[in-house]
C-alpha cells in the first residue's frame, strides 16, 4: 500500500472504513494485554528458581574470609558478591559498593545525599537557588521523577542513534554551574535500544563542566542484556575513560541483577572512583548496618562467577529474542511504506522505541487502551512527562505471552494506522 500522505481523502475514508470494522472485532474480544512495563515474564522468573535452593539451613553462610553472613558487619558487600558484580560491571570490586534489591534505590539516594550533604564537601543542593539535570530523551521515566521529586529543574537533551546530542551536552555543562547531573542508560538505552558510541563514551569522560559537583550518572542497567550471541553491543568503560581523561570523580555507575535474577529481590550495586565512595561510606555507616548478605551470597552460590552469569541471560535472550521479534515483523508488515511512524530494532536491552506522526501517541496509547491493551503512558519518556511532539511510544515485549503480544502489536498497529489516518484528515480540511 502507497503512504497515507499520498492518498486522497477519498481513498482514507474508505480505508478508515475498513479499519474501524476490524477495531470493533478487537473491542469484541475482551482483551486484557499488558504491556505498560518491562517486566520479566514468568518463564523468564521460573529459570533463577534454582536460586531458591543453593542455600538451606543445613548448608555453611561463612564466605571465604569467615565473614558469617547471618550476622552483622561488611557495609559495602561481601568479597565474592563484589567480585561477581565487579565483573559484570567491568569494573575492579575495590570500586563498588553492594546494597540492596533495587539500583533505583541507590540513585535516589545518591541524589538525596546531594541534596542534603553536598558532593564531596561541595554546597549541598538545597542550599542553592537552582539545581538542573540534564535529561537525554526519550529516557527512562523513573531517573525523571526521582529529580522532579527534588524539584530539580530537567533539561531535555535529543538522543540521536549514538547517544546525547554530545554538542549540546558540552555547551550546556561549560556555561551553567546549576547544572549538576545528567541521567544516562548507555546501554540498549529504554525505550530506545541505541548503545553509547565509542566517541561518545569519550567526550563524556572528556566534559569540562563548570560545576565540580557534576556528576553522570550511568546507569548500566542492560550491561549484559543481549538479545543475540553474535550480534552485540559494546560500550567503552566509563569510569576507566574517565580516569585517563583526569576526571576520576565525575561519574557514579550503577547497575543491578534485578533483571538477571528476581525483581525486587536482587542486589544492586554503584561503582565510582576512590574518592565518591568514601563520601558515599560517610553516610552509608549511618544509614545502615549493612545490606542482606545472605542474599549477596545466594547470588553468588546460584551463578558461581561471571560465566554462570552469562550462560543464564542467554537463557533470558532466548525467551525475548522471539518477543522482540515478533514486535519488528508486526510493524514492519503492517506499517511498513505507509510513512506514519519509525520504530528501533535494539539488539538488547527491554524496549522498543516508537515515534507516531507528531501529536498522534496520546491517541494511539487511549485507543489500545479501549480495546483492551493497555501501554506505557505517551509522555512518559520525557520529563514532566511532556513529549513536546505526542509522538513517542515505548514498547515493553517482554511480560506478554508471545501469542499475547503478536495479538497486542496487531491492535497496536490497527491504532496507529486509524489514528495516522484521523490526523491526515483534519490536516486536509
């Protein structure tokens, strides 16, 4: 079929006749599909099962230097879980800290801590008149409320196809000492899917910002989360660019098992450079006891090292490669030529990037919705959650069945092509 654009009017309100047939079918179905989040599917919980039982009551929680993990003691996480994480976040485990279940937990934290104590003996932000973030977008919904939360200012900054507007980056951190932090998924980037390039991971190790208490925050929340053995994405390694850029202290790293193993019951961790963590410690010694050893060591008896760890996302990879499969062809199929949206192909990551004729997502994600689907809300993506273009869509194929979700991308596709055609109309009226 020729683009929408080229039709005329006649031609649409024909077609529109047709499509508005098959949405009543679909509203006949009683669909009740969710893809609003990238949550791990139940087959992909049931693999970490085998975590439930590498410890019992009869088995030894000592580790390997008599650190009894039922007990009080090691605040920055016991020797093999740092090493375990370490390797996952190619990193040296003497520059990570383990905490608990969630590496959002930890953000907040590390911008609480800002707020309240300052960086590094620095004002603390709440001291000052204004505090902004940069904001690469589309981005991950969460990073954005925890800064509005604060009452941060958010700046967008456009993602193109190697990550940040690097220009933009490096003339708004030179010129503003307000400008304090910037969020960052570098890897399989949500909703995106796009990775760093190598030159950009180098000009980020290489900013000059104005402020020193600026900070990246890298959250390399996809670092093992390919879709494909022999198709994969590298990224440069952050805090090692930025220690032979002279910049040791500018980056704080997180990650998490938390789509590795269980969600909400994994461990998180933050790597930064010697001098952030013995400020991170100052408050961690007053903020806790200690985090659950005894699951830092479930983790570490279930994967064993980094090579159990990457044998099991292959598991994970062959449960979403088919799902993010699935999504590609539907819309390739079914939108594909008709020039009424664009969509990503990630080779990892949880997430699908889809950009509708401007001022069309709202629309589309409502319409779903009435036929039983139900989507991340258009907007999410952006900070304030305003898209400044109501075209943006994140796609999350990983909760569905893959019948579901073949079911949930035709609806997805029938609504965007209702919608693309309603919005070319009143255009030409």
């Amino acid at each position: 079929m020729k683009p929408y654009v080229e039709m005329t009017k006649e031609e649409l309100q024909e077609l529109r006749k047709e499509l508005s047939a098959q949405y009543k079918e679909f509203q006949g179905r009683d669909l009740k599909l969710d893809m609003s989040r990238g949550k791990p599917s139940a087959e992909q919980l049931d693999i970490s099962m085998g975590m439930m039982d590498v410890l019992s009551s009869n088995d030894d929680l000592t580790c390997d230097d008599g650190t009894d993990c039922r007990n009080y003691g090691v605040l920055d996480g016991i020797k093999e879980a740092k090493e375990l994480l370490a390797d996952m976040m190619e990193v040296a485990p003497d520059h990570i800290i383990i905490y608990g279940n969630s590496s959002l937990n930890v953000m907040y934290d590390t911008v609480s801590r800002s707020m309240t104590h300052g960086v590094m003996g620095s004002t603390p932000w709440c001291k000052l008149d204004k505090v902004k973030f940069l904001c690469p977008v589309p981005g991950y919904d969460r990073h954005f409320s925890i800064t509005e939360y604060f009452g941060i200012e958010m700046i967008n900054v456009p993602m193109t196809p190697t990550g940040p507007d690097m220009d933009l980056v490096e003339q708004l951190v030179a010129a503003d000492d307000s400008i304090k932090g910037i969020w960052c998924v570098p890897k399989y980037s949500n909703p995106q899917g796009i990775s760093y390039s190598d030159e950009t991971v180098r000009r980020f190790a290489r900013l000059k910002p104005v402020a020193s208490d600026f900070r990246i925050y890298w959250d390399n929340a996809y670092t093992i989360h390919h879709l494909y053995d022999n198709e994969q994405d590298h990224l440069i390694e952050i805090l090692a660019e930025c220690k032979r850029a002279g910049n040791p202290d500018m980056v704080y790293k997180f990650a998490s098992t938390s789509k590795v193993s269980f969600p909400g019951s994994g461990i998180a961790a933050i790597a930064a450079s010697e001098n952030n963590l013995t400020d991170i410690m100052k408050q961690l010694k007053i903020q806790t006891i200690g985090h659950d050893k005894v699951n830092q060591l479930r983790h570490v008896r279930f994967f064993g090292d980094i090579h159990g760890m990457v044998e099991h996302m292959r598991k994970h990879a062959d449960i979403m490669r088919p799902k993010f499969e699935a999504v590609i062809e539907t819309l390739e199929k079914e939108l594909g030529g008709l020039e009424v949206g664009e969509w990503t192909c990630p080779k990892g990551g949880y997430f699908i990037s889809f950009d509708s004729l401007d001022g069309c997502a709202k629309t589309i994600v409502a319409k779903c919705k009435k036929a039983g689907l139900v989507m991340t809300g258009a907007g999410a993506t952006y900070p304030y959650g305003k898209d400044p273009h109501d075209s943006n869509i994140r796609i999350a194929p990983s909760y569905p069945t893959l019948p579901d979700l073949k079911q949930a991308m035709e609806l997805f596709a029938l609504c965007v092509k209702i919608v693309s055609i309603d919005h070319i109309l009143s255009e030409m009226a």
